[in-house]
C-alpha cells in the first residue's frame, strides 16, 4: 500500500468503539516508545500491545512516525496539565514561594519520569525532523508564556526589570535542572539541587 492511498484509508474515529481502539493504540505507542525508544518501535508491536491487529492500525494512522506525533501532543498535554491543575489549587497571595516552587520542580520530574526514553528521543528527533522540532517550540513557547502569566499575577511583589525576559530566564533554568536530574542524575544531592534552585529562583525574582 503506497503512503497516498494508506492517507485516504485513515480512519477519523467517531463512535465510541473506535475511539476507544484509537486511544488504545496511542497509550500502547506512548509506552512502547518509552520503554524502547522511536527507533526500537515498530507498527507490529504497537497493534500487537493495543490488542489489535496491524490493518487496524493503519486504520488510525499512516504510520509510526504520525503516532508519535499524536504521543507529542499528549504528552506536552499531559504535562502541561499537572502543572496548571496544581497551579489552579494555589492561593498565591498566601502561598509560600519556596515550598511552591519546590512543588513545581517535583511535578516537572514526574512527568518526565513517566516517560523518560521517551522524553530521550524527543531530544534525537528535534535535530532530525522538523516536524517534531515545531511542535516542541510550539509547547515550549506555550510553557514560556504560562509562566508570564503567573510573574503578572503578583508583579508588585517582583523585582525583576523586564518580567517578559525574567520568565524566559525561570522557564529554562527550570528546564535545564529537572533534565539534568531526570537524565543525567549527578553525584550531588537531588533534593539539594532542588532547593538551591527554588532558593536562586526565589531571591532572583521577588523583594
């Protein structure tokens, strides 16, 4: 079957029955790349994992690689979702801003935890296909500004000339240490790291 008439098969599911077959594949995807990595993958053992057959699969989909850009979009939702569903039980006029982001770092690391190899070839496939890099500066270009918004929730308690800069600075520093402790764990004490890092983030922010 060639790519353009396997484009015009692909189902768009809209009874509940397929959605369900739909959503399997994509959790039996989002494990298996996970777990073995995009390369490791293959469209055999993803249907065979969602419990159904190979011609179902690309039913759903042309092939591995538009799986694994419907897994990107989950997973940037998934992420993106814990911290906004935490963010939403804050009282940030009484919250402890230590303790709060402590508590963002901690739900940043779970989430990548969930799905470290596969949060490993997002870094490969960046550089590799385009299409994975505009959706990965589409999410972290969202992230940015979700914490914009939160610096001008309480920008009188800032001390920062230029919060749209200042949050660019947090968002990354945030980042670049829950990365390194997800993946490339160091000798020194993660709760240590942690805390120096809310601590640095703290004082560099508010009065």
């Amino acid at each position: 079957m060639t790519e353009t008439e396997n484009e015009t098969k692909i189902r768009i599911p809209r009874q509940e029955r397929s959605i369900k077959t739909k959503e399997a594949i994509l959790q039996a995807a989002m494990e298996l790349f996970s777990e073995k990595g995009y390369h490791g993958t293959n469209t055999k053992e993803i249907a065979a994992a969602a419990g159904v057959s190979t011609g179902s699969f690309y039913s759903y989909y042309k092939d591995k690689r538009a799986v694994f850009l419907d897994s990107l979009t989950i997973y940037f939702k998934t992420l993106l979702g814990r911290i906004e569903t935490y963010l939403a039980e804050i009282n940030f006029s009484t919250m402890d801003k230590h303790e709060f982001i402590l508590e963002v770092i901690d739900s940043l690391i779970f989430s990548h935890q969930v799905f470290t190899e596969f949060h490993k070839e997002l870094q490969v496939m960046y550089h590799s296909d385009p299409e994975v890099q505009a959706l990965m500066d589409e999410q972290f270009d969202l992230g940015r500004r979700r914490t914009l918004e939160y610096l001008l929730m309480n920008p009188e308690e800032l001390k920062v000339d230029h919060v749209e800069a200042a949050s660019i600075i947090v968002f990354e520093a945030l980042n670049s240490v829950v990365d390194m402790l997800v993946f490339a764990p160091q000798n020194a004490d993660a709760d240590q790291l942690k805390n120096e890092l809310a601590k640095m983030i703290v004082n560099y922010l508010y009065k």
